[in-house]
C-alpha cells in the first residue's frame, strides 16, 4: 500500500529539510566549537534523502541496491561502535548510555535495509511499489522496535536546565570575591583547565531522530 501523494510530498519535504540540517550541523559544530556526533549526522542526512526518495521516487539519486550497501555497512559500523562503547563502560564500571544510542542507530539502518530489498526487484527505483518481498510480520516486527525506540528517545530528551538564580553577598564577601578573581586572571588561562566542548543543539538533534523514527514506523506500517 502506497502512502497518499499529498502526505507522501509532505513527508519528503520534512525529511529533506531535517537532511540539510544534519548536514548544516558538521560545518556549523567544527565553526562554533562545538561537538556533535558526527557519525549520526552523516547517517541522518543520508537517511532522510533515502527516506525522502521513498515516497517520492523522483527525488531518488541512487538505486536500492546502492542504498542497501550504504546501510548494511552504517548498521555495522554503529554495532562496532555499540560494542566498544559497553566494553567501555564495563570497564569504567559507568553505565553503557552511548552505547543504547549507537543501537538505535544499528536498528535504524537495519529497518532501511529491509525496506530496500523489500522492492520488486532490487535493482528498480525505491517507491516503485509496495514491498512484496518482504513477510508482513517482519515489517510489522520492524515498526513496532522502531516505534519503541521513539518512545524512549523521547522520554529522554534533554531537559533544559533553568539560569542559576544569582545570590546576594555581603559587602566585604564582595570584595573578596572580587579580590579572588583579580589574582586568577592574574594567574593567566593557563591555569584553569580546558573543559569538554558543549553539544550543539542537543534537543534539536534528539528531535529530528524522533520526527525521522516517526517517518520509519510509518513506512513499515504500509508494508503490513
């Protein structure tokens, strides 16, 4: 079953608009100094443009055995990167939190694998019609781990953190302070030590995951 056209161009629209976003983020994070995970935004954006030439046929660069090798190797990748990352955190006795993010993604671009081969035949367009080749329990099976992995992503969104409320000091506390200050910039900058770069635009990344996940369980859903 084939997605309505307006809804199809509405979907496309959005995914290409959160492409050129993931993309935007690896020159604007290296220019701002700010860190990003750079793996996800590149799979983000090649995923949005292949997600986007799924409901629009005419949108898609490349065929689907040329998308299917692209997320085969992805979806190895992030599992290289799962695997490392909870040996890790085995090791540092801390809880393996990169490494759950590292399997959505490993879910992700497994999801994309099956829909491409689920095509008439590898070798045509994406979009040429629905996906025959694939049983309708591993689709739904797909959705419903795709649409779990939204859930969670969504229950742990950043919450933003309120401006500390600024405290009052006594007059000669003040001078203190201020007398503290005036020897640690005396001290010079080499003398406080370089903290870790912030994230850039943490929630915004966390939600343009969400909106594609969305797009995904949906497009599982129509090859039940």
């Amino acid at each position: 079953m084939a997605p309505p056209s307006g809804l199809a161009a509405v979907l496309a629209a959005i995914l290409l608009v959160i492409a050129g976003y993931c993309a935007t983020r690896l020159a604007v994070a290296r220019r701002w100094q700010r860190s990003t995970d750079h793996g996800a935004d590149v799979m983000h954006t090649v995923m949005g443009v292949a997600m986007a030439g799924m409901l629009v046929p005419r949108l898609n660069p490349l065929q689907a055995r040329a998308w299917a090798v692209l997320f085969a190797a992805g979806a190895a990748w992030f599992a290289g990167r799962a695997v490392r990352a909870r040996r890790q955190a085995h090791a540092s006795a801390a809880p393996p939190g990169p490494a759950g993010q590292h399997g959505a993604h490993v879910l992700s671009c497994s999801a994309m694998v099956c829909m491409l081969l689920a095509a008439p035949a590898a070798g045509a367009r994406m979009g040429a019609g629905p996906g025959a080749g694939v049983l309708p329990v591993a689709a739904l099976i797909l959705a419903i781990a795709v649409s779990v992995s939204v859930v969670v992503s969504t229950d742990r969104l950043p919450v933003p953190r309120p401006a500390p409320v600024p405290v009052t000091t006594a007059p000669g506390e003040a001078r203190a302070a201020a007398g503290t200050a005036s020897q640690a910039a005396a001290a010079g900058p080499a003398s406080a030590p370089a903290g870790p770069q912030p994230v850039l635009c943490p929630r915004l990344a966390a939600c343009c995951q969400i909106m594609m996940g969305v797009a995904m369980a949906y497009m599982l859903i129509l090859m039940v």
